[in-house]
C-alpha cells in the first residue's frame, strides 16, 4: 500500500503519534518489546492484545488470501 494512502486514511497526526511512540522505544528506558508483558498478571500488561494478534497470524498462515480484497488491488 502506498505510504500516501496511508497518511489519507490514518491523518498525519495519527502518524506523528507512532513515529513518537517508535522514537521513544528506541530508547535505553524503554526495556520491553512491543507489547507490555506483566508476568506477575497484575493487568498492567497486553496480554489480550498480544493473544488476539496470534490469532490473526495464525488465520494468515492458514489463508494467506485472507487479507487481499477483491477488487482493491492490495
């Protein structure tokens, strides 16, 4: 997808907010992968987050069709 659909469909601000974010977590303080990880389960954590993007690679390496839609080109 170009990077211009993707500003038109996201904002510029929604961009400048991950780019923050992608920034900050380049940063020695920041000691964690991409998801927040509790192991104690205290609900500060994504672990839900974490299980639902499991479920939906997995969906993709048992249809990898599934994310292309007719007609669009993608």
């Amino acid at each position: 997808m170009p990077i211009a659909v993707v500003r038109d469909r996201t904002g510029d601000r929604h961009i400048a907010i991950v780019e923050s974010v992608q920034r900050g977590m380049a940063t020695p303080a920041f000691d964690q992968g991409r998801i927040v990880y509790d192991p104690k389960g205290s609900g500060l954590s994504e672990h839900g987050v974490h299980h639902f993007h499991g479920l939906i690679l997995r969906a993709y390496e048992e249809d990898p069709g599934r994310g292309h839609r007719k007609g669009s080109g993608t």
